[in-house]
C-alpha cells in the first residue's frame, strides 16, 4: 500500500503517523508539504493531528484552505482513501469532504487520556481487523473534538452507517459517562457517504505499538494495507 502524509505548519503528530505507517506497511510514506498542488498516486492519502495555523479562526479552517486541499477533494472524488486524524478531521469538515464540525470541547480544557470506542461496522477497509463485540483503547488529544450535527445529519448519518466509531466504555457501552468531550450520539468519528474518507478524532497511530501502551491502532493500518496492497 503506498501511502501520502500532508504535512501543514503545525502538524505535530505527522511524524507519529509516518513511523506507524512505515513499520506496519514496510513501505515509506511519501510526504507532501501543504503547498502542493498535486498528490502523488498513493492509494491512501492521511491528513495527521496537530495545531494548524494555532487553531486560528477555527481549528481546521485554514488548513482547510491550504492548495493541497483542492488535490486532496480531487483524489476523494475520484474514490481514492483518505484519513483525517484529530486535527485532520477538523479540516475534513471544514473543506466539506464530511459534514459536521468540531467544536470546543464541553467542558472547555484540552483532553489528553486514552478513551474506549466501540466499533460500528468492520466492513469497511478502516475498521475489517476490528470486531464490534469489543471495546478498543485509542488516545485522545484535542480542544475541539466536540464533534456536532444537526438532527438532520445526524439522522442521515446513523441511517446511512456513516457512524465509524462512538466513546464508550471499557465494554462497549455507550453512555454520557464515556463521553470526554460532549460529542453528539458519543461519535469519535464518522465516513463520507462513499465509505472512503474517515474522520476520526482519536489517535490510531499513538497506539499502534506495545511499546506505546497498547496495540489497538494498529488494526486500522492493517485492515487498510489488506485492502488496498
């Protein structure tokens, strides 16, 4: 699987998602400065966490704009995978490749703490090494991952199977109480209507080794380098 890391000034966790893609698929992501105006032909493009532009205006919103954005909607169109983590789900919603947006977190601090999701489908090249009976441990880090909807969406989104995973609780119950951060129906990340883009506010790729704490991450690589090598 060949694989495109977006590089924005303030993305911090790139080299994070560089490392764990590099050691799980054996092959060196290729990096792209957001300046670009093209993509190389990779058959997954990964937009990392991070602080873009210092969250000005609104997290997300300028990166949004950034020329290598246009590309990375061109390569979405035209069915090509395409992940935004944490601050990179921020900028998916604000470029409209997902509907929503992030907004400050319910209780107004910055979260960093490992969280349980429980996995909605595992028929999608994201989520196949995962199963839905079990709980996965992924870490947070974010001011903004209160993720909203309006009813309409929302309804949308639960009707289509859009939902890729929800806060929850070490066994897989949802609740307010697995909720950090106010997020509507505990949503922690969501898919376009194709299925191809994912947005997720958890870190897959801080957890993607046992000598980071845990190996639930990994998966999400695996089942992306399954499908699409």
């Amino acid at each position: 699987m060949k694989s495109a890391v977006v590089i924005f000034p303030g993305s911090n966790c790139d080299r994070d998602t560089l490392v764990a893609l590099e050691r799980i698929t054996g092959y060196a992501p290729i990096r792209v400065w957001h300046t670009e105006t093209e993509l190389p032909k990779t058959d997954l493009v990964v937009l990392p966490g991070g602080f873009t532009y210092g969250d000005y205006l609104r997290a997300g919103a300028m990166a949004a704009r950034s020329p290598v954005m246009a590309a990375v909607r061109r390569r979405a169109e035209a069915g090509a995978h395409v992940l935004g983590i944490c601050n990179g789900f921020q900028m998916l919603t604000e470029a409209g490749l997902l509907p929503g947006a992030l907004m400050r977190n319910a209780g107004l601090r910055f979260l960093c703490r490992d969280v349980h999701l429980r996995v909605e489908r595992t028929d999608t090249p994201f989520t196949a090494g995962y199963a839905t009976d079990r709980a996965i441990r992924i870490p947070i880090a974010h001011h903004d991952g209160n993720y909203f909807a309006d009813d309409e969406t929302l309804a949308r989104l639960e009707g289509e199977g859009r939902v890729a995973f929800r806060y929850a609780g070490p066994d897989g119950s949802i609740g307010a109480d697995a909720n950090p951060n106010g997020s509507r129906a505990n949503i922690a990340g969501i898919y376009s209507r194709d299925l191809r883009v994912l947005g997720m506010m958890p870190h897959p790729e801080r957890m993607a080794d046992p000598a980071l704490g845990g190996s639930d991450g990994r998966a999400l690589f695996e089942g992306l380098m399954e499908a699409l090598s």
